[in-house]
C-alpha cells in the first residue's frame, strides 16, 4: 500500500511539474513542495523503518536461522543498500545544496528570495530522489517508475504536437519570431516548457531512451504489434525535437548518441536500420510544418502526421526484420574457424600401451576462411537504411541553413554573457553570493542584452555557489558513471549524458521539472540492475561435476 502511494506521489509530483511550466516560477515549485515533497519524505520513512524493525525481530529469536535472517535484513536495510544505488550521487548533491543555500541564508546573501527558491527546489529533489529509490527496490515501484517515465514523455510530446495542430490551446507553447537567425521556419516549439531549447533537450532525452531501447525490444522477437510500439515513440520524440530548432539540443542529442552507439557495437546496425524510417518521417514532418510555420491545416495535417506515423513504424520494423532473419533466433555468435582439436587420453590403459590420440580433423579447417556476406535481404536493408537517412538530411538541411551559421543567433550575446558572468564570479570566487547572483548582472554589463537567466547551469552554480559548486559537477559525474555500470545500458545512460552536455550551454537546471527527469533516469537504471541472488548463485545450487 504505501508503495502504491509513494508512486501516486511521484505521479502527481511530475504531472503538476508538465502542467506548470516545469516548475520554472517560484510559486509553482513552493506549490509542489508543500503538496507533494514532505508526503514523500513521511512515506519513505515508513519504508527505511520497517526493514530494521523486522531485523531486530528476527535476531531476537536467537537461533542459528534467525541470526543468519537478521544478519540479511541489516545488510538489505536501506541505509546500507542506498549507498550502492546509482540515486546515491544525487541525494548527496541535493543535501549538500540545501546545506550550503541554507548557510547564505544566515550569512546574508545578494538576492534572500532566490536563496530561498534554491533551499526549497533541492528539498524537492531530495524528497523525489529519495521516494524514486524506495520504488526501485520493488517489483510493483518499477512499474510505476516506468509508468512515470513514459507518461511524462507522452504528455509533454503529445501536448506539444497537439497545439501545433491547434487542437490543444496552448498559447505559449510556440515561440514565433520574425528573425532568421533565430528561427528560419518563424516558429519554434516550446511546449508546456515555453521555451523551445530546454524543451529540445528534454525530448532528445526521451528520444534516446527509447532508441536505444530498441535492440533488446525486437530482439526478443515478441511479435509484430510489440515490436510496432517499440517504434512507435521514435516519430513523435524526433518530430519535437527537430520543431525547437535548437542546435544545442541537436549537439547533445548527436554526441550522447554517438557515445551509445560506441558502447552497442553488437546492436549498432540493427538499431540504425530500425530507426531509418521513423527519423525520416519526422524530417519530412518537420519539413512540412516549417513550412507552414507551425500552424498547419488541422485534418490534412493529422492525416500526414498519421500516414507518416504508421509508416515509419512498418518500415523501421521491416527493415529491423531484414538483419535479424539472416541469423536464427537465439543463436550464438559464430565460432573461430580454427577449431582446437580433441584430445582423448585412454587413460585406463595407459600401463599396457601409449594413450590414443584421437583427432577430430572435421574440426579443423586448413583452407583460408571465406569472407561472410550479408545476405541479400539484409543488403537490402542497409541499403533503404542509408537512402532513409539521406532524405531524412535534405528535408532537414533545406530549412535550417539558416540556423547552422555560427556568427548568427545568439551565439554572440551568449559569448559577451559568460565574460561578464566571469567577472561576476570573480567578486566572490570561494563561495557564490547565494541564489539568484546573476539578476545583478546589470551592475557590470559589457554589451547590451536581456537574460535574466545565465546560459549555463554550472556557471550558475559558480556565481551562487562558487568553488564548492565543484563538488555538485563531481557528483553529477558519479551519477553518470553509476548509471553506466549500474545498468550497463545504453537506453538508461544516454538521455543524462545528453541533458548533462546542453546543460552547459543553457538554464536547463532553473526547471524543476528537469530535474525530476534526471532522477528518474538514475532510478530507472536500478530496474535492470540484476538481483543479488542472480549475481550471486548458491554455490550448492551448482550441479555436481
């Protein structure tokens, strides 16, 4: 039961943090903390007591079986297992941020609301991290850990396609602008974010959780209609991340997925192949809403959305199918193709005569081995693969030579930014000036431009915080390299490398909501985690020699 409430808390936590502007402004993040942050404190308590107390019940029994039950209870307590979780880097920086934003507090800092704001965002995190953890440790909590992942991806993307076809009214959610270098198709999407660069790393983020979720998905081979949904998210994550026009996202996006694409070399082909035709339905989508500068027609322009959709679903399945058929289901990797030969010792006569060696020549190959040629249907699909992707970069290249100049946009006033962001470092290098710093920017302005928000999570941390904000990346680090060993899992590790990458070019980590993410990617990463048991087999379990 208290399991099925710590999942509804989490859900209400990230619903409310979609529908209010990914918890940007101060009154909604104070609204979200007093609903939802001290019921997941109160109910994970719950939880980290009641493994003790069944511990001290089972060692006040005394016996040999009792002992042994309680020595296992105190090492599956919380307090021992949470330090082992790849969530633990991300509880540290949460209390080390409050403690320290607590301490300016007292001390006076420049700006006491945003003090404030910061103590009450990282009390948040820490209450979330704590209840994703706790819901890890079940069966039942992984189902609503990934129900709380994949609902909040198809709520922030579904809604924002929704409004571009204007059957949702979202007045914010599309940013229109009349400057090229800032937009070439006059409109960019933003979403229930209202703002078009956080909310493209956001869907990069989900994009690649799903795509390299795809090999083990058609690999198990469960069938057309599940193998169909695998892809079916692809279309959608790409068609809004290639609407915010946002060439940070569009980076982080490309190097996290070259990371993983390097560490799946077994899945590599198989996974390019199978996303060929839903990213080139999201081209040719996109080409077609840019054109109509986000506001097309309303049935035409679902029916394209829809045909495209299905299509690239069908396609990306069959092209997957073409590469998984020239190797049976289930089989192993191809030996060597000098096989060692087999020995057998007569040993029971070894007194009488010399043992007898007998070779299994059969397995010896003395001609050279023939190349291995994929066969035709496999070439085939390569083959559509590439043409797939080449129409995917002309539909996507016509409309954004505009936005691939690097003098253009705001690429200048973001560079005169970080100068002055420097200087304001620089008057308080050892420990920040608490929350909200840069809002003085003003006071030494080299250049004119308007950001209230410096364009770079840690650099903010640097002007709040200063040198102490070192730790914060050190455990942000620690958390990405949990999650690699962790989960060993592409799918689980590319979305944070992602939003860790555009973080550094934008104010990403101002949402809450975007934090909320990232904790759900590290607690997620404990679901493929194998089990102790599994890990580590009953050696009188093992069958005799």
């Amino acid at each position: 039961m208290v399991t099925g409430i710590l999942g509804i808390l989490l859900l209400t936590m990230l619903g409310m943090g979609c529908l209010q502007t990914g918890l940007f402004f101060d009154h909604e993040m104070y609204g979200v903390a007093a609903v939802t942050g001290g019921l997941c404190l109160a109910a994970s308590a719950v939880l980290a007591v009641r493994p003790a107390a069944e511990g001290s019940k089972v060692l006040a029994a005394g016996d040999e079986a009792g002992l042994a039950a309680g020595q296992a209870a105190i090492r599956n307590h919380p307090s021992t297992v949470i330090m082992r979780s790849a969530v633990m880097p991300l509880l540290l920086l949460s209390i080390m941020m409050t403690a320290a934003y607590g301490f300016h507090l007292i001390s006076g800092p420049v700006s006491v609301q945003g003090t404030q704001r910061e103590m009450t965002h990282w009390s948040l995190c820490a209450a979330a991290g704590l209840t994703a953890w706790r819901l890890s440790r079940t069966e039942g909590g992984r189902s609503w850990l990934r129900l709380a992942w994949h609902g909040t991806g198809a709520v922030l993307c579904g809604s924002a396609l929704l409004a571009v076809y204007g059957v949702l009214e979202l007045p914010d959610a599309i940013l229109r602008t009349a400057d090229p270098a800032i937009s070439a198709a006059g409109a960019r999407l933003g979403g229930l974010l209202q703002y078009p660069n956080t909310f493209g790393a956001v869907m990069a983020a989900f994009l690649l959780e799903r795509l390299f979720a795809l090999p083990g998905a058609l690999q198990r081979r469960t069938g057309l209609g599940r193998e169909a949904a695998a892809l079916l998210p692809l279309l959608p994550y790409a068609a809004a991340l290639l609407l915010t026009e946002s060439r940070g996202a569009w980076l982080a996006a490309a190097l996290a997925a070259a990371a993983g694409l390097a560490a799946e070399r077994r899945g590599a082909a198989l996974l390019l192949a199978a996303a060929a035709a839903p990213f080139a339905g999201a081209a040719l989508l996109y080409r077609q809403l840019a054109e109509a500068q986000l506001a097309p027609a309303v049935l035409p322009g679902l029916l394209w959305l829809a045909g495209l959709w299905a299509g690239g679903s069908i396609a990306g399945r069959w092209l997957a199918c073409g590469l998984l058929r020239s190797q049976p289901a289930g089989a192993a990797p191809p030996r060597a193709h000098l096989a060692p030969p087999r020995v057998r010792l007569a040993s029971s006569r070894a007194h009488l005569a010399p043992p007898r060696v007998r070779l299994a020549s059969s397995r010896v190959r003395l001609a050279p081995p023939r190349a291995h040629l994929a066969p035709p249907r496999a070439r085939l699909a390569l083959l559509a693969s590439l043409l797939l992707y080449a129409v995917a970069a002309v539909a996507i290249g016509s409309q954004i030579h505009t936005r691939l100049d690097p003098q253009g946009g705001t690429m200048a006033s973001r560079l005169f930014m970080y100068r002055d962001a420097w200087q304001l470092f620089q008057q308080s290098p050892w420990f920040g000036q608490g929350g909200d710093t840069w809002r003085t920017y003003s006071f030494l302005q080299s250049q004119p431009y308007a950001a209230a928000e410096v364009h770079s999570g840690y650099l903010d941390w640097l002007l709040n915080l200063g040198l102490i904000s070192a730790a914060g990346v050190a455990l942000l680090l620690w958390t990405l390299c949990r999650a690699v060993s962790v989960s060993r899992q592409a799918a689980q590790w590319t979305p944070l490398l992602a939003l860790l990458i555009h973080s550094a070019v934008d104010f990403d980590w101002s949402y809450g909501l975007v934090w909320l993410i990232i904790i759900l990617l590290a607690a997620n990463g404990e679901t493929s985690r194998p089990s102790a048991a599994q890990a580590s087999p009953d050696p009188r379990s093992r069958p005799p020699r």
